[in-house]
C-alpha cells in the first residue's frame, strides 16, 4: 500500500508539472485548431495518445498492467462526449487544464472544479432514473478494447495505428503546404489539390524536419537546464513525460483517469461533511464498488497534480492568485456544471476517452470522443460566431 501511494504522488506531482509547463489542454488543443489552425498543442496531445498506445500495448503482452477501463459502447458516448466538449469549451479549461490552471492559483478554475464536483451531484441523484431510461436503451454493446479482441498482437497492431497516424498526419500536413502552390508539376493533381502521395512525402519532409528542430532545442535547453526548466516547455517534451507516467500508472494501478477520482472526491468530502455518500447508488456501488467511502489512490494521485502544477508554476514564477473578472463567472459555473455531468453521462472525459480511451483502443472511447470534439467545434464556433473560425 505504500509503494502504491508513492506511484500515485509520483504520478500525480510529475503529471502537474509537465501540464503545467507544457501548457498541456486540451481545450487549446482542439478549440485553437478550429478557431485559428493552431497545432502547437494538438501535436503534442497527438504524440502523447499514439506513444502511450504504443508502449501500453507492449506492457499488455508482456501481462504487466493492471487492467482496462472499457465502458459500455453507444450512444451515451457521443451525447455526453458532446455535453463534456461543450463544457470544457466553454469553461476555458478541459479536466487536466482545469486541475494544472488551479494549480497556478487561477480561482476561475477552483471555481470550475467546484461547480464539476455540483455536475457530479446532480448525476448522482439521477443515477438511478438514469440508468434505465439514458443508459439501457443507448448502450449497444459490452465494453472491448481492440488489445483485446484484434487477431493482431498489440504491439503490432499498435505500431500499424501509430504509422498510420504519422501517415495521415503528414498528408494533412503535405496538403497545407502545397494548397498554395500554382498549379502544375508532379506535386499538384489534375484537379488542382495536391495529390496523396506528393503530399504526404512533403508532409513526411516537414515532420522529420521537425523532429530533428525538436531535438536541436532539447539539445540546446540541456546547456542550462535550470533556465530551460523556468520556461514554458514545447508540449510534445510535456507528451514524453506524461507518456513514461501514464506507463507506470498503467503498471501499477490502472489507466490514467480524472473526472472519476473527482467524482469519488465530491462524494468522499460529502461524507466528511455528515453526508452519506454510501448510501447513493452511484457512489456507494459503482464508484467506490461497495468498499465504503474511502479515500483510494487515483484520489491521491489527482490531488497530486494540483499539488506538482503549484510547485512547478512557483518554480518558474508562473504562480499568482488571480481573480475571475465578473464577466467570466458564467464560464466556470456552466462550463464546470457541463463538465461534471457530461463526464458521467459519457462516461469519461477528455482524458479517460481522448488520451487513455483512445491509447487502449476502447470502443467505447472511439465513439465518446466524437462526441466531445462535436461539442467542441460546436462551442468554438458559438463562442467566436463574430469573428469566425478557421475550420
């Protein structure tokens, strides 16, 4: 018990700095990408999820994990995915961006987080009209991930998911950069668009051409590493330490989650305060799984990150108590509200089904986060519907 809760202060303090420094949202990630074609951070999330695929796939066949988290796949995903992405968006903050900003001394997002732990409430004192009128008729199938049930071992299943990633990720990449090229040469197709193959090589050009401008900076920060470490950091550096994290977590307890230990948070505190969680269906059987209100080790671990987010942000100079304007109130009282029942509803949340779902290959996750992007580019458009948006 006690190895396991220095894993889960190790996990969470390491997870808080490297969200922190790499400034690691998800909401910038995606809403940056619809609004202005900005991929600083959606590179980083995208190397985060294919490397943590890759290696959790490899700890899988060698039987060193301690299981899967595989909801119940349908339609509950996508609409509550979709209530997750509108949340987040509006609030300012995904789950991880809400606990590292918190962190910072940001009272906008304590603020959020409290209003999640009210979404929580609210799901749990309809769980049980929820349960067979929401998530019967709209859960199609038992809970898989493709690790599981692909006829291809893991590892190469894995390695065949992330070439196809870079794959894609190159063409869209090799697209963008010659869209603008005058017509003609072998690089431009009959039609005007560049074609698939001219594009994804240019596409693979510019991607090793940025991997070896990545290293040369990793290369250059090491020549002063305590001025480097009091900068904001490039997120794909974030992608690699949350990556080894995420692989000791997956070793040690289970897959990486946050909206779930938030949950058990609220009705755990709730039990301090003279309520009794226990006798709640949803905290007291499927949250805490008829163990009793305790407190468990994903809660140390998440309380762990706001923990790593303040030292890391009082290390760079980065931490300052700052108050919402009143203007933003609304932001992070219906935003952390959407946030906390989506979450629920779906189940899980960015990083339950976009980072973890998505790098155990759950098919649940596949369909949430279709969800939560359409509730994303649903809200990004909304919040920037004078201006417009680039996608």
């Amino acid at each position: 018990m006690v190895s396991t809760l220095l894993v889960a202060l190790t996990v969470g303090l390491g997870l808080g700095v490297f969200l922190q420094k790499g400034r690691f949202c998800f909401v910038h990630a995606f809403r940056d990408l619809f609004a202005f074609e900005d991929t600083r951070v959606t590179k980083g999330v995208l190397a985060a999820t294919t490397l943590t695929m890759v290696f959790w796939s490899i700890a899988y066949s060698l039987g060193y994990y301690q299981g899967f988290w595989t909801p119940g796949w349908g339609l509950t995903g996508l609409l509550g995915g979709f209530v997750f992405g509108v949340g987040m968006t509006y609030a300012g903050g995904c789950a991880t961006g809400t606990l590292y900003r918190a962190g910072q001394g940001y009272l906008h997002f304590w603020l959020t987080l409290l209003f999640m732990g009210v979404g929580y409430v609210a799901f749990t004192v309809a769980y049980p009209t929820l349960e067979s009128a929401y998530f019967a008729p709209l859960t199609f199938g038992e809970g898989v991930t493709l690790f599981e049930t692909s006829p291809i071992p893991a590892p190469a299943l894995a390695l065949l998911i992330a070439a196809g990633v870079v794959l894609v990720y190159a063409t869209v990449v090799g697209r963008n950069a010659t869209a603008g090229e005058e017509r003609g040469g072998e690089a431009i197709a009959d039609g005007g668009v560049p074609s698939s193959r001219s594009a994804t090589v240019t596409g693979l050009r510019s991607f090793l051409t940025g991997t070896r401008s990545y290293a040369d900076g990793l290369r250059e920060a090491w020549r002063d590493p305590i001025a480097s470490s009091k900068q904001p950091w490039d997120p794909r550096t974030a992608a690699l330490g949350i990556t080894a994290l995420a692989v000791l977590w997956f070793t040690q307890v289970s897959i990486v989650g946050v909206t779930g230990p938030e949950a058990r948070w609220t009705g755990y505190l709730l039990n301090l305060a003279g309520v009794d969680a226990g006798s709640f269906e949803y905290w007291g059987s499927v949250l805490f799984q008829g163990a009793g209100v305790t407190l468990t080790v994903d809660m140390v671990m998440i309380a762990a990150v706001i923990g790593g987010a303040f030292l890391a942000s009082l290390w760079s100079g980065d931490f300052s108590v700052r108050v919402p304007k009143r203007r933003r109130l609304p932001n992070a009282v219906f935003g952390g509200f959407l946030m906390g029942a989506g979450s629920r509803l779906a189940p899980g949340c960015n990083i339950g089904n976009i980072y973890s779902g998505l790098a155990e290959l759950s098919v649940h996750s596949f369909v949430a986060t279709v969800g939560i992007l359409a509730g994303v580019y649903a809200m990004t458009h909304w919040l920037y519907r004078d201006v417009g948006c680039a996608i």
